[in-house]
DNA sequence: CTCACATGTTTCCATTGGAAACATCAACGA
DNA sequence: TCGTTGATGTTTCCAATGGAAACATGTGAG
C-alpha cells in the first residue's frame, strides 16, 4: 500500500521550508492583517503540517520575530538609500523621515508587526541586530543634520517620535479627518511635508 | 433537588454585570497586558458565564470598543484637567502635550488598545463620540497656541504625532536605549521636556 | 554502511470566540 | 391578581488555534 514516489507526489522534505514560511507569512500579513498571520494558516499555504514551523522558528513568536526582522533589515535599507539620494545633512535627514513613513505606509502590517513588542521575542539575535541596525540609521541622519549641539538623545527622541507617531496615526486611521477626504498615501505624504515645513 | 435560595446562594441576575465586565476587563488589562484579556476570563472574574457579556457587548470587539470608549473619556478628562491649570495658551498647549504622554504611562494597556483600531469597532457611538472628544481637546490646545497662522492641520499632525510617537515608542520599551538606564516614569518625562526645549 | 540528527507528520489537548437553545426573573397590562 | 413578554444569564455545542509528544523520513559524516 505504500505509495509509489510518482512525480506528483510530494517529497517528505519541503527544501527550503524557512523561507517559504516567511514567504507566506508575509503574503498573508499583507492580505489579511496581523490577525489573519496564523500559524497554522501559514503553513497551510506551504503545504505543510501546522507543526512544521516549530523546527525552525520554535514558536508563533519565534516566526513573528523573524519576520520582523526581515522587516527591520528592508526598513533600515529604504531609510539609508533614501538618504543617499541627497547630499546636504538637512536633506538627508528629511529623507529618512520621509522614507520612514513612506515603509509603513507600503508594508502596514509588517511595520505594525515590527513595533507590537508583545508578540515579539527581542532577545532573537536576527531581530536585535536588525532593530540595532534600523536604529543606528535613524540615529546618523539625526547627527549628521544636528552636529554636535544640544542635547542629542533628545533630538533623536523628538525626530523618531514625529516620524512614528505620524506612521501611526496615519496606519490607524486616526488622521484620515486632517487628510482632505481624497484618501490614499499622496494626501499623507503632502500633509507629513507640511509638518517638516513647520518652523 | 432545587437548590434552595439559601444566602449564600448567587442570585441569578448580577445586576450590574455590564459594569463589573468592564472593570474585570480594565483589571486584566492592566495586570495581563492586551492579550490576557480574553472574554472568557474576564466573565470569569465576575462569577459569569463565558456567553453573559453578549447581552451587553455584542462581541468581543463590542467589549473592547467599549473599553476603549471609557479610556478615551478619561484621557479627555486627564488632558483637559492638565490644560485647565495653566493660563498662557503655549503652557497650555505643552501640559496637554505633557498629560497626553502620562496617560500612556500610567495606562499602557488600555492606551495602546484605545489605539489598535483593528480589534475596535470605531462605529460604535460610545468610542465614536469619546474618541471626536478627545481629538476636539487636542484640537483647541494647538489652536489656542497658534492662533491663525499656517496650515492648522499641518500643527495638529505634528502635535499629535510627536506625543503619540513618543508615547507609543516609549510603552514599547524602543526608548530605552536613550533613557540613561535609571528606569521608570520620570525619565521618561524628562526626555520629554527635552525634547519640547528643542527650538 | 549505518546511525545520529535535522526536518516533517500525526495525534492529542486546553483555550478561545461564537451560535443556539434553554432558564430565570422583573415589569407591565388585562 | 395573574400571565406573558423581553431582558439577562446559563448550558451545550462547534470550529479554530497554539502547543506538546510521539513517530516517520531522509541525509550526511564517520
């Protein structure tokens, strides 16, 4: 009764499972939101038993913080390129912070994902060294555009706090009443422009 | 066999069951953070059944958004009671600022459910008018401190975006690093007043 | 070769949110 | 006074989920 290895039979061993696994992860995070990321759902759309991510990521959190790093790392890099585009310190600040949004605006789930810290495991190495990254990015186009002067805790605080809770905000919803009801990222993007043009 | 209406005997009807759900779950949330609210404990924690609180919330996001609706009434109060003790409309404008964040800190649980707008139901006419109260408090303390000038959208994203990026990314612990590790509240209010020196 | 180990699967369990049917009780009208 | 009706609760059932444990299948190193 044993069955034949026909072609279209599958092999016992997937190959390359972990990245499927993040894959579908985040098509699903994508399409059906932080709530529709199930484990057991992911692995369905692999092909797999529910229990298969276990062996490589150990838990729910395990995969969850995965790929929130995978996030980070793609986060830190639309950051940097972004600011490499200009060449004057105050640019590339601005830029960042526009490439800031701009990341949570294109991948709302992940980077909502990337900041509900209660569904992640931070101790994960790929996911400390990936926020530590993102962090450090933030953290130079700040010094570049404020050299030396004042307090520079706080000037990262106050540029990483507008830049996020503007993602947020917008993320949720929150400012769709400010946003001119004609809906969509530019309308985001004008009014996140009128905010740096304050001062 | 029927039980005798001894004194000891629960009586059938709770008689303010809506009330006791709603502290039993402000209780678990702020003890067991977002996610040890569940709707079965909580009904639990009141000597009821896992169905009781269909009655009164439809759902479990019916529940939440309830919830939420009260936290956004006491966050409304906190900032206006804030304001109220100052005079000058820009120490107006930085107390409510200054409240904005101590809510969050002092609670955490349910400032970040009254901000996960996908567990919420936002139709709901108790958090719909809680939530347009407390945007109307932090409408009036920016146009208090800016009378006229500018784009007045533009300075109520900013404010807006600044306190709640701040709160948000403080609760989530992504302030750590540049709160010189003493820990707690005060820290984190000191790197506030910071960042308001700022310009 | 063969055997240890990584990778997968099956089976089982407790917990959860919800639906449906039923129980209890209080208030109002004949 | 007495029903009966609707609000408030309970019991019972169900499907989905995350996880544990035991087992199956390959593969590569000695």
């Amino acid at each position: 009764m044993a069955t034949p290895p026909t072609s279209q039979s599958k092999p016992y061993h997937h190959g390359a499972l972990r990245q499927a696994l993040l894959g579908a992860a985040e098509a699903r995070l994508a399409q059906s939101g932080p709530d529709g990321l199930t484990l057991r759902a992911v692995a369905r759309d692999v092909g797999a038993s529910h229990t298969a991510p276990r062996n490589h990521f150990d838990d729910l959190t395990g995969l969850l913080s995965e790929l929130a790093a995978v996030g980070f790392e793609r986060f830190a890099d639309h950051m940097q390129a972004a600011a490499a585009e200009q060449v004057a310190p105050m640019a590339r600040f601005n830029a960042t912070g526009r490439a800031y949004v701009e990341f949570a605006v294109a991948n709302p789930g992940l980077f909502q994902l990337m900041f509900r810290s209660e569904r992640l495991d931070a101790g994960r190495p790929a996911l400390r060294d990936a926020m530590a990254r993102a962090y450090r990015v933030l953290q130079e186009a700040v010094a570049a555009a404020h050299p030396g002067r004042g307090d520079m805790s706080a000037r990262v605080a106050r540029a990483w706090s507008l830049a996020h809770g503007f993602a947020m905000l917008l993320l949720d919803g929150r400012l769709d009443p400010l946003l001119a009801d004609q809906s969509g990222a530019p309308e985001a993007m004008r009014l996140l422009e009128a905010i740096l043009a304050i001062d």
